[in-house]
C-alpha cells in the first residue's frame, strides 16, 4: 500500500506563499501522476496541479493563473505545491493524490482518476 502524508499548510496572510509537501511511503511508483486537489466548506474537490512522474508535464487548473507551482523531487519521494500571491478564496483543505499507472493527460484534473490519497492540510489565508 501507498501512504501519503501532506504538510506545509497554515495560516498567512493574503499576499503571501505556503509550500506544502506531499511526502509518499510504501511502493515506489514509476509510471503514474501525482495531483493535489483542494475542498473548500460546502464545495466539491477541486483540481489544483499535476505532475507526472518524472517531472517532464505538469498540469494547473486555469483559475491558479500562474501563481502555484508544482514539482516534485523522486530521490525524497516528494511532490510539493508552491502557492504564491495567495488569496482568500485559496483557503481550504489541500490533497494530494497518487495513481499507480499512467493516465491520459485530460484526464489529471479528474479525482476518480487516482489511487491514492493523503489526509490533507489546511491552507487559510487570512485578509
């Protein structure tokens, strides 16, 4: 079995960045995607970012409009989301999610998709 752990979340303020982490354990995985995805109060999941497994594509939803960034490091069995200029609406709980095999790139923003899934972190960012 995979396990998922995220960190990094907090409390900032509007305007400023969080780094979360996305740390695996268990099977390494050589073909699949990793996403993160982010459930506000009273919302559905929402696709954030992905990344393939060797860093080559990556993948944002249109609404980050540049200002998250993801990457990933295989040495650390890490996957990260840079989140710059955050904004209010950027507040809420934040997964990531692993697939243990490769998936068609239109379909990365899908969580039905992946395998795996972290606890999740909370991001709120004050105004």
């Amino acid at each position: 079995q995979v396990q998922l752990v995220e960190s990094g979340g907090g409390l900032v303020q509007a305007g400023g960045s969080l780094r979360l982490s996305c740390a695996a354990s268990g099977r390494t995985f050589t073909s699949g995607p990793v996403g993160w995805f982010r459930q506000a109060p009273g919302k559905e999941r929402e696709f954030v970012a992905a990344i393939s497994w060797s860093g080559g594509s990556t993948y944002y939803d249109i609404s980050m409009k540049g200002r998250f960034t993801i990457s990933r490091d295989n040495a650390k069995n890490t996957v990260y989301l840079q989140m710059n200029s955050l904004k209010p609406e950027d507040t809420a709980v934040y997964y990531c999610a692993a697939k243990n095999s490769r998936i068609d790139s239109g379909t990365v923003n899908t969580p039905d998709e992946y395998d795996y899934w972290g606890q999740g972190t909370q991001v709120t960012v004050s105004s």
